[in-house]
C-alpha cells in the first residue's frame, strides 16, 4: 500500500532534522513543527544565550515535537563548541597528544553531562576522521590524529564515556574526510584511493564503531566506492557497504544538506530524496525555512509514488522510523541537573593542560620582556567552528607578564614582515584562525616564537619553534600563561604521522 498524500508529507517530517531561527519557540515555528511532524532539531550558537534560555527552549521543542524528539547539537571539543558556558571540552587531537583512553572516557562523559542538562540528547560527535593530510582545510585538530588503531582506540572511548551518561553520539564523517583538501561547506571533495587504503585507513575506524548510535554520511566521492555519487547520496556505500556488508543497524544520517557540495550541485530537494533512496535514515535538512519546505515537498511526492519493496517504499521506510524511535526511547530527551559542573570544569582544564605541545625548542621570557605579538585582526569562524579567537585576547594573556605591543594584519599574504622594527621586542606570532599560511608567510616570517592555538599544522608553515594547543579556550590560554610563567611543562605528542613533536 502506498502512502496518502497527508500521510507522506508527515512521514517526511518525521525523516528530516532541521535548524530554527532565534532564541525561542516562536509560535510560527512550532506550529511548522507540529503540523509536519518535525521530530529532530539542531541547535547552534545562533539559538543559545544562557543555561536558563537554553533549557527553556529545548524543554518548549520537547512539547512540540513529543517524547521521541531528537534534539541535537555540535559539541565536539576544541574551535568546535556551541554552548560555550559548559566545561569546555579539549579538541580530539589535544586528547590524541595526551594519548589517554581514560582521559578520553572522561572528557566524552563530561562533555554529554553537560549537554543533557540543557535538555539534548544526541550529539554530532566524535570524530572519527583520520588527518593525515596537513592541507585538509576543515578537519585539522577535529581529529584524533593519523594512526587508525589508536585515533580509534581514544575516538570509542569518549564515544562510551558519552553514551554511558546517557546521550547519543554520532560518528563522522563516514567513510573519512580526513584525507581531504576540499572544505565540503564549499566544494565536493574527491578522496581517490583505492578499496584496500581505504579499508587500511580512512573507513577503519568506522568498521570499528559500527556500536556506535548513528552515524553521519560525508558529501564527498569515493571513486573506489562509488565512481558517480558522494556517500551521502549512494546505495553502494550507504547500504550495501555500511548495512549490508557490515551490518550497521544504528541510524545513518547525512550531514547538512546545505552545503554546498550537496545544494550547489543537485538542489537540496533532490537530493534528500536520493540520500533515502541510497539508505539514509535522516536528512539534515538545515538551510532556511524555503529549503526546509522544499525538501519536504520533495520528499512527501518520493514515497508516494514509492513502490512496495523499493528503498522509499513502507516497509522500509517503516524500519527507518523504528530506528529514530529507537534511539529517542534509548537515549530519552529531557533536562537533567547539572551537578557536577565543578569537577568537569577542573577536568577539562586539566586535559587542556596535559594536550599542551611543543614543537622545537621555545624558549620562555623573563617577566617585563618587551614583546611584540603579531595576530590575525578578524577572529572569524569558518563555518564549522563558529568564531575565532580575538587577537586582542591573546595580548592580554600576554600582558599578565610582559611589555606587549601588538601589531594585527588582515591578510597574511598580503603582511610585510620585513616592516616590523628591527629592535629589543621578542616577536611572537599567535595563530587563531584555522587558516594554513601562504608562500609568503611561509618564506619571510620569522618569529621567535609561534602559539600555534588551533590549527597545529600551520607550525609546518612558520618555522620557528612552537607552543601548540590545539585549541583556545580559556583552559587552554591558561596553559599557556602556566607553560610561560614556568609553572607548566608541555608533555603532548602531536599525533600526526606528518609531524615530529617535541624539541628538535
């Protein structure tokens, strides 16, 4: 039997997660929600001011939306944090410099502690992203690190610490994405190897985590895999690879279809209804309320036109929602007391403190030494992470101790090194934007000592040695005040194939 008109359009609703506007449920909102069945949500900075407003507004989509509401957020670690108030979490590659599965275990328990106070109950995490390749432009210290046993080893453990307080994880970006130069925000990246260095790297860790709750479908082609269509959108990977040859049976969900790898090239329409049809349970319908509108329009005509035994016909439809009903009655959406926010606060700040690397040999200054910090002016994200770190931050970090003039550019290709004065002051580059430096960076700047504070391959840039952290919360400039004051020593190891740590 197919589905009615009616029917389908609310089977549809119940097959996409969207993203909402604002910082309430405003009526117009909820009642979208309501009227299309809308189960799943994904929340952003955008949508969060504090711990009261925030689990006012998950509590009102719980309303809404009913006891198997999936109510999601990007809590990874590092750059990558939505509520920034919580104990903010290491990045996955500060956790694979520390080279601790307890550690690992804890930060992912912490990290779901914190967020199902707020009222979630799935989180777009850890990543399972092997980075060995310096020029991937979105990966970076999202991932654990090179090596495909240990990245994995530690990747499972924050994925059992979170799942053991009680919140869904999902694994990403399934088959890899680490082996990239493309940012999948913009293009459509081609990962071209073939079948058995992929098996021997990039989709290890993923036949590893087949416990894992849900997993999260990458845009990218696979020619190996699949010589025409990116995972998202193909049958050979999503089913006969993934449930078929390793019989995954959690959730599989796409990333957002509003990216441009996915948007820019098949119209976010079409493609939802080709990433079902290839075995994805949920559509990650972010864009806008006209995107969102149109991928149900898109998908409502598919599976009513669907015939009986296809991929969109009911019976498989019909198992596709008892897997998302499964993992809400699993992983139950509702408020908890935070009560142990003080302890996870000294956690995170000793896991930042533990990841803290260096590269070569920096050497520290007096108190009172004259310094002349060079930094970014603009703090933008970049897409995933949300924002960057003010340069002025880092000055007043530095301040705590020395004489510092700061000097910011705009556009590093475009900065004259040579121009600063050739006088007493220490020259410290601090790099917090993720983006790698050019050929004129790399040929002319020479500081006498780089904080690398998010992206760590950019110490493959600047060659001066290097104080490395992985990320830049507030722990983690702390750390660095600890290490420059002498009070710290920095003990990571940079787990990249790629790249020597330590003094050189």
């Amino acid at each position: 039997m197919k589905y009615t008109d009616n029917t389908a359009r609310q089977i549809a609703g119940q097959l996409i997660m969207i993203r909402m506007p604002g910082t309430v449920l405003d009526d117009e909102t909820a009642q979208f929600l309501r009227d299309n069945h809308i189960r799943a949500v994904c929340l952003f900075r955008q949508n969060m001011v504090n711990a009261e407003q925030l689990s006012k507004l998950t509590a009102d989509l719980r309303a809404v939306m009913g006891p198997n509401a999936l109510i999601g957020i990007d809590q990874e670690g590092g750059a990558v944090v939505r509520a920034t108030w919580l104990p903010a979490p290491p990045a996955a590659m500060s956790l694979g410099a520390t080279d601790d599965v307890a550690l690992a275990h804890a930060v992912g328990a912490a990290v779901a502690r914190g967020i199902r106070s707020l009222g979630f109950n799935w989180n777009f995490a850890p990543v399972l992203d092997l980075n060995n390749n310096p020029a991937n432009p979105v990966i970076g210290e999202r991932s654990f690190g090179s090596d495909p046993q240990r990245a994995t080893e530690l990747a499972l453990a924050w994925m059992e610490g979170s799942l053991s307080e009680g919140v869904a994880c999902c694994v990403k970006h399934f088959p890899g994405h680490g082996d990239t130069h493309v940012d999948s925000h913009r293009d459509l990246p081609t990962v071209d190897k073939p079948r058995s260095a992929l098996d021997a790297l990039e989709l290890a860790p993923f036949e590893a985590a087949r416990r894992a709750p849900a997993m999260m479908s990458a845009h990218i082609v696979y020619p190996a895999l699949d010589a025409e269509h990116p995972a998202t959108l193909s049958r050979k990977i999503l089913t006969d690879l993934l449930r078929t040859e390793w019989d995954y049976r959690g959730v599989i969900i796409t990333d957002g279809m509003d990216m441009h790898a996915i948007a820019g090239r098949y119209g976010v329409g079409k493609a939802a209804v080709q990433a079902l049809a290839a075995g994805a349970d949920m559509v990650m319908a972010l864009g806008n309320r006209s995107t969102q509108e149109e991928t149900l329009v898109a998908l409502a005509a598919a599976l009513g036109a669907a015939e009986q035994g296809s991929n969109l016909g009911r019976a498989n439809i019909e198992a596709r929602l008892a897997r998302l009903d499964g993992l809400a009655t699993t992983y139950p959406c509702a408020a908890f007391g935070y009560l142990t926010e003080p302890d996870d606060q000294r956690l995170m700040a000793d896991a930042w403190r533990r990841g803290l690397t260096i590269s070569g040999k920096p050497q520290r200054l007096a108190d009172g030494a004259k310094v002349r910090l060079v930094a970014c002016a603009d703090a933008a994200g970049d897409g995933v992470a949300e924002a960057g770190l003010p340069a002025g931050a880092v000055a007043d970090l530095l301040a705590r101790r020395y004489d510092v003039e700061l000097v910011t550019f705009d556009d590093a290709e475009e900065f004259d090194w040579a121009a600063l004065p050739d006088d007493d002051r220490t020259v410290i580059l601090a790099s917090t934007t993720r983006l790698r430096y050019g050929a004129r960076a790399r040929q002319s700047w020479r500081p006498d000592l780089h904080l690398a504070l998010w992206n760590p391959f950019q110490t493959l840039d600047i060659a001066a040695p290097a104080l490395i952290t992985y990320g830049f919360s507030a722990a983690a400039l702390d750390a660095v005040g600890d290490w420059l004051a002498g009070t710290l020593e920095a003990h990571g190891r940079i787990p990249l194939a790629a790249m020597p740590s330590g003094p050189q």
